[in-house]
C-alpha cells in the first residue's frame, strides 16, 4: 500500500485501460490456436480410440476402422427392429 495522497490507482488511469485493449490484440493467435487445435485433438483421440476398441478390445484388424461396411452392419444390427 504505498499509494501517496491524491494519486490514483492504477486501474483507473486511461493508460492501464489502453494496454488492456492492446494486450486483448495480441491473443489472437492464442485464440486462433486453440480453436484450430482442440478439435483436431479431439478428432484423432476419436480415430485412435476406434483403433485400440476395434484392434485390441474386438479383436479385429484395425484398418476396418476406416471401412464404411463396417458401420452399416452396426446401424443394421442396432436398428434391426424398428423397421
């Protein structure tokens, strides 16, 4: 607390306001990144996951992953009933 009499907080000076608009400018990149990013995560956990339950769990080959057959089955055997 070594604030004299008379002078104001910093937070409340126009040029603390200034660099907070200017340091706002400055995480785009950030930004850029992490909304580029997480999904690109997100979808190669999701191709490996299919990978590991499909290969190791299923015993099956995993390139069967990528087969558009493969899903067709499962949609039929679980929607079997319904038509």
């Amino acid at each position: 607390m070594n604030q004299g009499k008379g002078q104001r907080f910093p937070r409340d000076t126009q040029e603390v306001a200034q660099k907070e608009r200017v340091r706002s400018g400055k995480r785009w990149p950030v930004v850029l990144a992490k909304v580029l990013l997480v999904p690109i995560l997100l979808f190669f956990s999701l191709v490996v996951g299919l990978m590991i339950g499909y290969g190791v769990v299923g015993d099956k080959p995993s390139s069967e992953v990528f087969d558009l057959g493969t899903y067709q089955h499962m949609y039929d055997l679980l929607f079997a009933d319904t038509e």
